[in-house]
C-alpha cells in the first residue's frame, strides 16, 4: 500500500485504533528533539500543545474584555457628562479628562466657530475627507504633518489619530484624539465608543445652536 492509500483508510477508520488499541501502543516514530517515541506520547504533546494554546487565547480574550469593559465605563461617564454641559466649552473640559485618563491628546474643530481656537475652514477639511474618509466614517492611523497640524495645536511626533467627523446631514466639525504610540490607533480597531461620543456631541451642539437662534 502506499503512503497515501494508507492515509486515506485511517482517515475514513477514525476508530481504527480504538478498535487495535494494542498496535497503538506498539507504533514508534522518530522525533527530531525527542527520538523514538510512541504515537501516544506524540498525541498527548499535540493535546498538552492544544490546551497551552486554548488558555493562551483564553487570557487573551479576558485581558480584551477588561480593556472593553474599561473603556466602556469611560465612554459612558463622559456621555454623561457631557449631557449636564451646557455650552461647547464645558463639552471640551470633558472631553479634554477623558483624553487625559486615557493618555491621549484630544481635539474638537467646528466649522462655524467664532472662536480661532475652535475654528477649521471646511474647505480645509474637504480634502482631508476625500482622501482619509472615502471608504469608512472614521480614520485610525498616522497622519501626515499637514493633517494633524491642522486637526492639533500641537500634535505628537509619528503619532497615531482617530478622527471623525461631526454632524448628521451636514457636517459642523471634526472630533480626533491622538496617541504619541504610532501603533495605538490602527484601522482594525473598533470605533463603536467614539462614534457614540460624537453622536452625542453632535446632538448637543445643534440644541445649542437652535437654543441660541431661538433666544435671539
């Protein structure tokens, strides 16, 4: 017989040992680092092997659901925070901690501001949007010196940015957080907390907005 053919007869024999439990025992096959050994010991390594694996991912699936659980306590008490705030400054004191808790650099630029210091030209941004938002709603990953000094006062050096912007049928802005890590915002990430924050940053500003037309 050859190699195959007998490969193919334990594939289709899965009990084949079961039933020639003796010749199980009997089979030896050299190992590289451990010379003869016996088909068991050979099975029993692949399972100690399997299961050094499944805790391996197992630790990484807990340390992830940390991480997720973190953040999203994070998440939730800004949004609440941010729903007590009644103008974009305030907005901005609680956006600024929660960048800080987490070690990043933080940035909110409106379209319409007043403020030079919140100010962004939309056509400024509009090829930004072209060229880093055409596939997806939000950008994770390096930007270029340009970019994110038009996004940052003062942006971290080989740095990593999320940026997305604001608004619903009209865009009124941008919001971006920035790592100095280059590899902490990669484009695999979930973006699900951040866009819920900008959801309810959107959602503030224009009841700021119609507040104001309303009371002037």
């Amino acid at each position: 017989m050859t190699e195959q053919e007998v490969a193919g007869f334990l594939a289709a024999n899965p009990d084949f040992f079961i039933r020639n439990p003796d010749l199980l025992g009997r089979l030896q096959v050299h190992h590289h680092e451990r010379g003869v050994v016996s088909l068991v010991d050979i099975q029993l390594e692949r399972l100690r092997s399997q299961i050094v694996e499944q805790e391996e991912q197992m630790a990484a699936m807990v340390k992830a659901a940390l991480k997720n659980s973190d953040l999203f306590e994070r998440f939730s008490r800004a949004q609440l925070e941010l729903l007590q705030t009644h103008n974009i400054y305030q907005a901005l004191m609680v956006l600024e901690s929660l960048a800080d808790s987490m070690g990043l650099a933080v940035s909110l630029r409106l379209f319409d501001s007043f403020d030079e210091s919140l100010y962004l030209a939309r056509r400024s941004f509009d090829s930004f949007r072209c060229s880093r938002l055409s596939s997806r709603p939000v950008y994770l990953g390096r930007l270029r010196k340009q970019e994110s000094e038009m996004l940052f006062d003062e942006p971290p050096h080989l740095g990593s940015f999320v940026v997305l912007p604001l608004g619903n049928e009209r865009s009124i802005g941008v919001l971006s957080f920035a790592s100095a890590d280059g590899g902490h915002f990669q484009p695999e990430m979930d973006t699900l907390f951040v866009e819920q924050l900008a959801m309810v940053l959107t959602r503030l500003i224009h009841h700021w907005e119609y507040s104001r037309e309303v009371i002037g």
